[in-house]
C-alpha cells in the first residue's frame, strides 16, 4: 500500500467518524431544542420553509410513506407546531407553521449551528476559510439527483445560503448544472418542483 492510500484511507476513517458523530450530535440537539423528534424537526423546517406545502410533498422531502406523513402531520399538528390552511384555489391544503412552530424551528436551526461551530471554532479562521471551499466542493459532488439536494438541505439555513448572490449555495449552483445537463429526467421527478 502507497503512503497515498495509507493517507486516503486514514482520511476515510476520520471523516466517517467526525460525519457521524457530528450528524448524531446535530440531530439530538436539534430534537431536544425544538422538542420533538428528528423527523419531526425536518419536517418543520420544510414547512416554515413557506412554500405552500402538501403533505404528500413531505412524502418525497422525507422520504417516508404517505401514512407515515400524515401520522406525522398530524402530530405536529396536536403539538400545536403546524396547522392546515386552504390553499389560495381553495382546493388543497396547505401546511403552515404556527407561532410556536416557527420558535421551536428557529431553536433547532440555532442548535444546529451551537454544535457545528462548537467543532468547528477550534480550527483557526484560515483553516475554516479553507474548510468553507473544501465542503463545498464535497457539497457539489454529492448532488446527483433532486432527492440528493433534499437530503442535503433539509437542515440547511436558506436565509443564509440561498439568497447569497456573491458565495452561492454550492448544492444550489451544483444542481442547476446537473439539472440543465442530458442527465434531467431520468429518475421519473413529479412536475412540482417549486416547493423546495
């Protein structure tokens, strides 16, 4: 084995390690922060997202089955953190955080970012300004399907990443290019893709 591979493959250890640890971390704060489980918090995050979602369309963001959504719609809604409104056509209805619902969801994104930059703070600011072009990279590589961007942004701050003209959401960038190459369509995508 080369001293390539030697180090690729210490590489491979160590970040698998700080990935999960560091996902299990983000998900138990987020949880405790917002009080309710993890799905439950990611589910809160796409509805305060305000993009006049469905419950089906938490179907395809969380990947679960329909009646695990509506088992889950519906306890957000006894918890008081969602309700179900008309939507404008007055057909469909459309899920909307409550007041507590967006507090708990703002508590979770700001857990998120308490344990993220308690691990990351004890890099130097050179090295995280590093860390910032070497994560997006990492980011851009992962985005191979609209399902991929899903699960990539479901914990993501879009104030602080989508509407950035000047550094771009790198998921965002990256999947427009993969959206426009010969590769759109091939995975059978439902036709509504404005909600996320």
């Amino acid at each position: 084995m080369s001293w390539e591979q030697r180090q690729d493959e210490r590489l491979e250890n160590m970040l698998g390690a700080l990935a999960v640890t560091l996902g299990q971390r983000v998900q138990e704060r987020m949880g405790e922060a917002a009080g309710c489980s993890p799905l439950a918090v990611t589910a809160l995050q796409w509805i305060a997202r305000g993009r006049h979602l469905r419950s089906r369309d938490l179907v395809e963001a969380l990947e679960i089955t329909s009646p695990g959504a509506s088992q889950l719609v519906r306890s957000l809604i006894v918890a008081g953190l969602v309700q179900r409104t008309r939507a404008r056509d007055r057909r469909q209805w459309v899920l909307r955080v409550t007041e507590l619902g967006a507090r708990r969801e703002i508590q979770a994104r700001l857990a998120r970012a308490m344990v993220v930059g308690e691990v990351v703070t004890t890099l130097p600011f050179a090295w995280r300004l590093r860390l910032i072009r070497i994560v997006e990279k990492l980011l851009a590589q992962m985005v191979h399907s609209k399902q991929s961007v899903l699960e990539l942004c479901r914990h993501c701050d879009w104030d602080s990443c989508r509407d950035a003209v000047i550094e771009p959401c790198p998921v965002a960038v990256a999947y427009a290019e993969w959206k426009s190459s010969s590769r759109l369509g091939q995975d059978g995508w439902a036709a509504r893709e404005d909600w996320w």
